[in-house]
C-alpha cells in the first residue's frame, strides 16, 4: 500500500485517494521530508511546503492545483513506478 501525505486543505483528494487503497495522512512538519512516503500532495496554493522554503524531501511532490483526485492518482503512480 502506497503512503501519501496530503495537504490538510484538499480533503475531497485524500478522501478519494483513500478510496483507491492509499494510505493518507495529514501533511505536517513530522512528515514534510517524505521520509516513509511514497508521495507529497500539496494545493499548489502556497508553494512555500509548511512554511520552509527550502524544505527537501525524498518523496515526489504532487501539485494538486487545477487537477481532478483522479489525475493527481495517475501522477502518484507515475512517478512511483
């Protein structure tokens, strides 16, 4: 099962995402690096992940803005092939 953190504000795409077998958990600063995380969903709204600017992370970032949960679901499994 794949772990995605997603950003508090995008319920509907952690509610669907979750509906398709992800694990979903809030984004915060325990688990903004992405250690343990095979995807960051973020609204695209902020670019600024949780206030750090310069925050790394290993787990691709997913700019949810503009997309459908089932365009943002394709691009999750993309990028973790």
């Amino acid at each position: 099962m794949k772990r995605v953190a997603v950003e508090a504000n995008l319920s509907n795409v952690r509610d669907y995402l979750s509906q398709q077998g992800y694990d979903c958990c809030e984004l915060d600063a325990q688990n903004q690096n992405g250690q343990g995380l095979d995807a960051i969903v973020i609204s695209g709204a902020d670019q600024n992940i949780m206030g750090i600017a310069d925050a790394t992370t290993k787990a691709p970032v997913i700019n949810a803005n503009g997309l459908r949960p089932e365009e943002i679901a394709n691009r999750i499994q993309n990028s973790t092939r």
